[in-house]
C-alpha cells in the first residue's frame, strides 16, 4: 500500500502539536525512508530531537537541512543552540551568526549568542547582543536582566540597576528568584521582618533618639541599609538621605520602598566614592563587624562625613587592639557580602576613631537589648553570643550629659 506523503507529513505535524512526539517520530522516519530528502520530515524530525533534547540527532538533521536549504534560518538557529547545549561554544557562535545574516530580527539567536559572550567574559559584545533583543522585543524580562548583569560585570552599576527595575516591572516574581530569593509580594523581605530583627532594630533606634543628638533636616548617608529599616528614621526628621546597600536584591526592594531618596550601590570591601558625599551625619549600624578591613572603611566613612558618624556594631570582650577576623555566610543578605567579618575589639575600634575625629563618644547608656552588654569587664555576665556597643564620632564637640569621652566599662540600660 503506497504512503500519501502529504497525508502523513500533516498527520505527523498534528501528533507533534499536541505532544505526542513518537508517534510523529515514527511516521516522520517512514516519510524518510521513502524520500529521504524531503525537506519538510527533515526539518520537523529535527526539532522534535532537539526539543527532546536529543542534541546530536537534532544536529545531524540540521546538518542535512542546510544542505538542501542552506537560507533556513531556523534551521542554523536550532544547530547552534544545540551546539550551545553540548557546550562547543565556538562552533554555536559561528550558527547564531550564519541564522543572524539571514534573518537580521531573529531575537532568540542575538539572546543564545549574547549568554555566550557572557560567559566568555565578551561583556561589552553581550551588552550589544541584548540591546539588539530589545530592539526587536522591547518587553523581553530575560534580556533586560542579562543586560543589567553585563553592565554589572563592567562596574556601570546605575545603568544595570535601571534593567534590573524594567526585568521587575515586567516578570516580577521570576526576576526575584533568579536573584536566588523566595517571593513573598515580590519580594522576600523574611530575614529582615523576623521578630528578633524587628526588635533588635526598634530597640537601637529608641536609644539612637535618645541620644537627644539633633539631625533635623541634615543631609544623611545610610551605610550598608539593607532593606532601609533605619532610613525611616532620618526620612521622618525631614532629612535628605542618600541609601547605600551592596546586594541587588536590596538595591531593587530600596528603589521601591523609597523612589524619593537616592539609593546607590556600595561594596565596603571594593571602596568608591559615594554620590554628594560629604554628608552631615554617616550613620552606619549594624555594618563594620561584616567587613573585613574595618580599618579600611573607617577612613572611608570619615571622608564621607561632615558632622558626626552614628556607628554601632559588634564587638569582642578583651583589652587588646584586635580586629578578630570571623567567617561569616556570604549566601545570607543580613551577612558579609565577601563572607569575611570581623568582631573588633572595643579599644581598638575606640582609638582608631580618635585618629580619624577629634572628638570620640560613648552613650553611658546601651540599648534595651541583650546583645548590648553593660559589665565590659566580666565577659562571663554577658550570656549572649554576640555583644554590641555604640560609638558615636564627630569633627564638632557635642555637650551632651548621655556622652562621654572615657572608654566606660559600666554602662547602664536605657529604659
């Protein structure tokens, strides 16, 4: 019984859209037993093997397709990404750029051939790659992405910022989790909205006010900012604040929480200068223990300050001058971004300020919090494993009956 080829091409396609590749297989390979150039059981046997991820299968029919039809675009297109696949990256670009000559908006192959430029390190290639996908798709989430990250890699941190915020706003919840976080209202904000968190933050900032030193409507920068939880603060007391983070992920939920105030990037381990800086108040809380030259970002954050720098951070017990390096979880956003710390000792961090600001104090009171010790000679009434302490460091003398400029060992609790 003779095979009506049509018939059966058109019977394959229909088991092929509806899933069933085997048994479109099975017809596709009688086809081509009979007529083992036609063009059109070539070309669809070979994207059923290519999206069965059947690589070389799918590579051996595209070989014989160009052959007969050497202007199949697609055809070059599907031989390259499976070349990409099996990881022969040099013969893939040669593909996407044969697919390129003859179809000039084919935005697949300008994206396959811009993630391997990207890996090979060919950033400004990359970057031109996903331009031309833009071009093409202007609402692509996938190449705005990739185009923040190449830009990224090249330092030109505003600019990937503003492809990272367009990939947001089109697929939110899937940008959130290539960022390597749970979504939670499209962001996942849980380590910074546990109770303890919460509490520990409330309680720093109560003390902090109570400190009584003013900072209405002074310029403000928030070092290491996190989500922003204590930017509120100075935002509250009409304050122009610059907020500073290194995660992307923070970065992104800053820009959103507050599209009013600067929000720029900084890394403490790979220091540049910060935007409008001088400022009139540095505050840096809960930052200086998860850097791992302390000494280092001190100078930085003096330069940065006009008036006064609020710094609180953990610290060790002892009467030595040491920095004690730790290792901390790089992997966690509320942890060392380079995964090394440190828990200076209180002397050391007291006499380097001096260095740096003519005048050093320390509140005689500690925040309403366990980690905040108030014996500093006995580290065995202290049953927390970490201990804080508060400093605060100014280039103007400030009469205040809270502050002292003696390195106290007795502090009290403020209530």
């Amino acid at each position: 019984m003779s095979m009506d080829i049509d018939k059966t091409i058109k019977l394959a396609v229909e088991y092929y859209q509806v899933g069933n590749m085997q048994q479109a297989e099975t017809l596709l390979k009688e086809i081509l037993e009979l007529q083992p150039n036609n063009i059109k059981a070539i070309k669809l046997i070979g994207i059923i093997y290519y999206q069965l991820k059947n690589y070389d299968s799918a590579i051996q029919y595209m070989k014989i397709l160009i052959n007969e039809n050497p202007n199949d675009a697609y055809a070059y297109f599907i031989h390259g990404h499976s070349m990409q696949e099996k990881g022969q990256l040099n013969e893939a670009i040669n593909y996407y750029q044969n697919c390129l000559q003859l179809n000039s908006n084919f935005a697949d192959a300008y994206y396959n051939l811009g993630t391997i430029f990207q890996d090979k390190g060919r950033d400004d290639e990359a970057i031109q790659c996903y331009q031309k996908v833009l071009q093409i798709n202007p609402n692509d989430p996938d190449a705005y992405y990739n185009l923040g990250c190449a830009l990224q890699e090249k330092g030109q941190l505003d600019e990937a910022m503003t492809y990272y915020q367009k990939a947001l706003q089109i697929n939110p919840n899937e940008i959130i989790k290539r960022l390597g976080f749970e979504v939670k209202d499209g962001y996942n904000v849980s380590l910074f909205h546990s109770n303890h968190y919460q509490m520990h933050n409330e309680r720093r900032l109560e003390h902090l006010a109570s400190l009584q030193i003013p900072v209405v409507g002074m310029t403000v920068v928030d070092i290491g900012a996190g989500i922003g939880d204590h930017s509120q603060y100075y935002i509250d007391r009409g304050c122009r604040v610059t907020i500073t983070e290194v995660r992307t992920e923070n970065l992104l939920y800053l820009r959103k929480k507050y599209p009013n105030q600067d929000v720029q990037y900084i890394d403490l381990e790979r220091l540049t200068p910060i935007k409008n800086s001088p400022f009139d108040i540095v505050h840096c809380y809960g930052v200086l223990y998860h850097v791992s030259n302390p000494e280092k970002v001190l100078k930085f954050l003096n330069s940065c300050c006009r008036r006064i720098l609020f710094l609180e951070t953990c610290v060790s017990f002892g009467d030595k001058k040491e920095i004690n390096p730790v290792k901390e979880n790089k992997l966690s956003p509320t942890q060392s971004f380079s995964g090394i710390g440190c828990r200076p000792t209180r002397i050391w961090l007291f006499e380097k300020l001096k260095e740096l600001f003519q005048y050093v104090y320390i509140p005689i009171t500690q925040p309403n919090h366990e980690e905040f010790p108030l014996d500093w000679t006995d580290p065995h009434k202290h049953q927390n494993a970490l201990c804080r302490s508060v400093f605060i460091a100014s280039h103007y003398e400030l009469n205040n009956e809270i502050l002292t400029q003696s390195l106290i060992h007795q502090q009290i609790r403020y209530e």
